[in-house]
C-alpha cells in the first residue's frame, strides 16, 4: 500500500477476479476483460500510481467495444471520478495510456468471433461468457500489441 499524502487508503492493489469484473460490469464478457488486462499491463509496465496516469480509450463508442473502458477502470486506477480517462469514438480499437512523458499503446489482437445468435437464442450470452474466460487465462501477448 502506498502513503499518498498520508492516505492510508490510496494505492491499495488487488487483483480481480472474473467475478469481481462480472459484479461490477454487470455481465461478464469479452471487452471487459480485455480492458482490465490492459489496464493492469499499464498499471504494472507504465506507472502504478492512478493519479499519475491517463487512459484514453478508442472504439466504437458503443458495446461491446465500450465495455472495455470498465475493465481499462478496474485494472489501471484510470476513473470517470478522477477525470483521468477518456472514450473516443474510432474505427480502430486501441488505448493509450500516459504518465508525464511516458507512453504506452495497447492494441487487442483479434479474438475469435461468435456468430450472431438468433433472437431467442440462450446459448450465445453463454459462448460469450465462456470467450470471456478463455481470454482472462490468456498470456497478456495473447490478448494485444504493445507499442
């Protein structure tokens, strides 16, 4: 744990689980746990202190793509709170993370698509929930590019 301005509640690290990423997303899927691996990579390999960082965040601009701005969330320390993330609508799906003059692109590596299922189709959330696993066991060179 760090001291931030005698804080004893700043800088507290946790690893979390698919359960954790389900309970605070809601669902589990593939996009959140794509941004938290990504988030917890800069967290780790950029700077660890949340304060000092910035994210910004380019997809869509809609889910499921923007679902990976929660996971980037819960693993950099990046929050809408602190005004230090920020979601920008592109056609291309990438985040950059600074800290000062620091930089740090992550881009994902394409992933196995699942099929549109039919309306009334109750196996599809489940094969989406299933990617979503597959992917959170995955090394992080596995998941994306870093630059």
């Amino acid at each position: 744990m760090n001291d931030h301005n005698g804080c004893k509640y700043t800088g507290i690290e946790k690893d979390y689980s698919i359960r954790d990423l389900a309970a605070f997303h809601g669902h589990l899927g593939p996009f959140i746990v794509l941004g938290y691996r990504m988030g917890r990579y800069a967290k780790r390999n950029l700077c660890a202190d949340p304060f000092h960082m910035t994210a910004v965040v380019y997809c869509s601009g809609t889910p499921p793509e923007s679902c990976m701005a929660d996971g980037i969330q819960i693993g950099s320390g990046c929050t809408l709170g602190k005004r230090n993330i920020d979601l920008i609508a592109s056609k291309e799906i990438r985040c950059i993370f600074t800290s000062g003059e620091k930089k740090l692109t992550l881009t994902p590596k394409p992933f196995k698509n699942l099929p549109e299922a039919p309306k009334g189709d109750h196996e599809n959330p489940r094969l989406i929930e299933r990617l979503a696993e597959e992917m959170y066991g995955m090394a992080d060179s596995e998941l994306f590019e870093v630059q």
